[in-house]
C-alpha cells in the first residue's frame, strides 16, 4: 500500500475524547444575566434603568444610616451631633423604644411579662406549622393562649384555668352530645357546658386569694408593636377556622344556613374594615345593657375577625370549587359521612389549593391592624402620630421611626410569605 493511500484511511479512536467544558456565557451568573437581565433590548434597557434607580437610592440611604448618631435626648441634640452631615436621627429609637414595642402606658416594671410571653411563642407555634415535629408539643399550642392571656393582662390565673377547663367541657359535651343527638343538639349541649364551667370559673375568680393574682393591666394601656402582635396573632388564629365553616355553610344545602352564611359574607366584604371598627369603638356600646363595661380589645378583635373571615371564606370556597366533582363522589363511594368527607378527603385538597390566597388574606390583616389608630388605640402607627412626634424633643424626626415601622412589619409579613411557599413545596403532590 503507497503512503498516499494510507493516509486517506479515516482514522478511527479507540478512546473517548474528555468533554470540553461548555462556553462561559452558557454558566454560571453570565448565563443569568443574559438570560434575565440582558435577555432582549427591552429588559436591558429596563436593567439599566433599575441600576440607576438603585444606586440612586442606595447613595442617598447608605451616607443617611452610616453618617447617623444613635446619641442625644432630642432632636437638638441629634443636629450638634451630626453637624449637617445628613445622616439620620435614631437616637430617638434609641430613646422611645420601649414606647414604640409596648405603648406608653404599659408599666415599665411589667415589661418583661409580654416579653416572656413572646418568647413562648416560638415554643407554642412550631408544632401547629411544622407537622413533622412530635404531636405531643400540641400540648404547649393548646396552654399558650390562656398563659399569654394571663401574662400579659394579669390578674388572678383562676380565670385563665376555668377557661381552659371549659374549652375541655364544651369539647367532650359536643363528642358525646353529636354521638347520641346529631351535630346540632351535640354542639348546643358543648355551648351550655362551656356557658357552665365559665361561670363558675367567675365566681371562683371573685373568691380567690391574692397569692393567685399578679398585677392587672387594663386594655387601654396596652399599646406599640405588642397591640399589633395580639390583634394579628389572634383575628388571623381565629378567622381561620370560622371562614372554614362559612366557607361550607355557603356550600350548603339547607336554606337558612346558607343564607346567613352568604348574607354575612356580602355584607362584611362590602363594607370598609375602618367601619366596622367605628363600629365596635362607637355604636356597639348602644346596644350593651347600662353600665355594662365591654373590653376595646375584645371589640376591635371581633369585628376584625369577622372581616377577615368573610374573605378566608371566599378563599377556601374558591378552592372548594376547584375540586373535580370525582373527589366528592370517590367520598360518597367509600360510604363517608359528610364530616368524614369534608374532614379526610375534601377540605384537605381544598386547603392546599387556597394556601397562597389565605396567606394573602393574613399578612393584608396584620397590616390592616394599624387602623386601630383612627379609634385612639395606641398601636405602633398610633404611637408614631401621636405621643412621639407630638413631643417637643422630637419635632421633625419622621422617616427614622417609620423606618423602624416598616423593618418590624417586613420581617413579620415577610416570615408568612417564606411559611407559606415552604409550606406549598411540602404539600406539592404532582410529579416533580
């Protein structure tokens, strides 16, 4: 064979060649930006414009935050310190802290009692969101609230205890009362058993020695960043399971359930939130018998919840909607009583569906708490308006203490949001 020929023999490997690494602008944060930021002419032009927003913002705030003084008693004090400079004023929260998480009339020497109280509640929530932790932390779940009542309002712990004893009557009267009766017989019998043990847990209250009783705190006196906590943390608790059973009243088949259910609904989602709480501090006292002393805070908690549940309940009864009709029959099938089915086989996929849309709902009520103002409650806002820029040391002090409001309120409403995606991947069933 000539040479020239051999060399027109392809050439045939007998060993893979090592893969060659791919283009810099196919990885990494090249790839990102290109694929995000630079994607066409609009989005790069829409880039480079939000570039220069930002650093526009950022080199006014930056200089403001690190320039500022955390020194001084007044606003005087704050303009000898900082000499023209621009930085920020937050000695005042420095000063005004304590105003600004618990009102200005909560006494100082009890502050630690809704500290504590907070701090429980990282004991007492984790078991109800986290479903992987041992069912028997339920149990702390179960005492917070009545040792938070205690805690932070005072007074004899007699009332707490009767309370919970008569959440645990009414609960096992309505066991034992819809076993031999039906529903409705069982859940009357559970409303007198609780209407019992309550009031003699009131009379017990009015009997007991002073070493049961730990200071008192009137309602009023309550105020800051704590009144937004205990309004959120409660009308949202509450609202839940009460849009639940409009939700299904509105569902329906009986007629008279189901137009209460939809006449309240309508009615309350038509009307404005600071109506209702108009409402609770104003006309509400006219129809209460003469001398009858009906708590602010219990008020405002019922007519937010019952604005609130209105909407959980459009929620939940969208996602009830959104199950094929099969779900209802494969309970039917299974011989399910309606509890048995909405209990295990619908509200479950129902309550998927709506996660994001109740999520939604509860970080727009904690927000809305701030309209506690306009009826003279000192919640953060009201404290803000109201006795720290009304003072004279602090005239002129505005974006650092709203600041400090918009950080507190981030950081709770940002925490439901990041639950709440957490929670959908748990949930996700479909094919991944």
């Amino acid at each position: 064979m000539s040479d020239a020929h051999a060399h027109s023999v392809a050439f045939v490997r007998d060993s893979e060649i090592p893969p060659a690494p791919p283009p810099a602008a196919e990885t990494g944060v090249v790839k990102w930006m290109r694929e995000n930021l630079f994607s066409g002419v609009v989005n790069t032009i829409m880039t480079v414009i939000g570039v220069f927003i930002i650093f526009y913002l950022l080199s006014g705030l930056i200089p403001w935050i690190v320039n500022g003084t955390w020194e001084g008693a007044s606003i005087r004090d704050c303009r000898e310190v900082l000499q023209g400079n621009g930085g920020g004023c937050f000695a005042v929260l420095r000063e005004r802290w304590a105003q600004l998480l618990f009102g200005f009339q909560y006494p100082s020497e009890l502050y630690w009692r809704p500290t504590l109280a907070f701090a429980l509640l990282f004991l007492a929530v984790p078991p109800v969101l986290f479903f992987k932790l041992p069912r028997w932390m339920l149990v702390f779940t179960a005492l917070y609230p009545f040792v938070a009542f205690w805690l932070i309002w005072g007074g004899t712990a007699i009332t707490p205890i009767f309370l919970l004893l008569a959440f645990v009557a009414a609960f096992f009267a309505f066991k034992e009362g819809e076993k031999r009766f039906g529903f409705v017989a069982g859940l009357a019998i559970g409303l007198v058993a609780f209407a019992i043990v309550a009031f003699i847990g009131d009379f017990v209250a009015s009997e007991e020695p002073g070493w049961l009783r730990i200071t008192s705190v009137p309602s009023r006196e309550m105020g800051g960043f704590m009144l937004n906590m205990i309004l959120g943390l409660v009308c949202v608790s509450l609202s839940i399971p009460i849009g639940i059973v409009l939700a299904l009243g509105r569902q329906s088949r009986l007629p008279i359930v189901k137009g209460f259910c939809v006449v309240f609904i309508e009615f309350v989602r038509g009307v404005p939130l600071i109506t209702l709480l108009f409402v609770a501090n104003v006309v509400l006292a006219y129809f209460l018998p003469p001398g009858t002393n009906f708590d602010l805070i219990v008020r405002v908690i019922i007519m937010i919840t019952m604005f609130s549940s209105a909407y959980i309940a459009e929620v939940i009864r969208g996602g009830l909607a959104a199950l094929p009709k099969g779900q209802y029959e494969a309970a039917d099938s299974l011989g399910l009583d309606y509890p048995q089915a909405m209990r295990l086989i619908i509200l479950p996929q129902a309550l998927k569906i709506s996660i994001p849309g109740i999520v939604n709902v509860a970080v727009g009520l904690f927000k809305d708490t701030t309209l506690v103002s306009v009826i003279s409650m000192f919640d953060l806002v009201g404290m803000i308006r109201g006795p720290i820029l009304s003072s004279t040391a602090w005239v002129g002090v505005y974006w650092e203490l709203w600041a400090a409001a918009c950080v507190l309120f981030f950081v709770v409403c940002y925490g439901i949001s990041q639950y709440s995606q957490w929670l959908e991947r748990q949930l996700r069933t479909d094919h991944r």
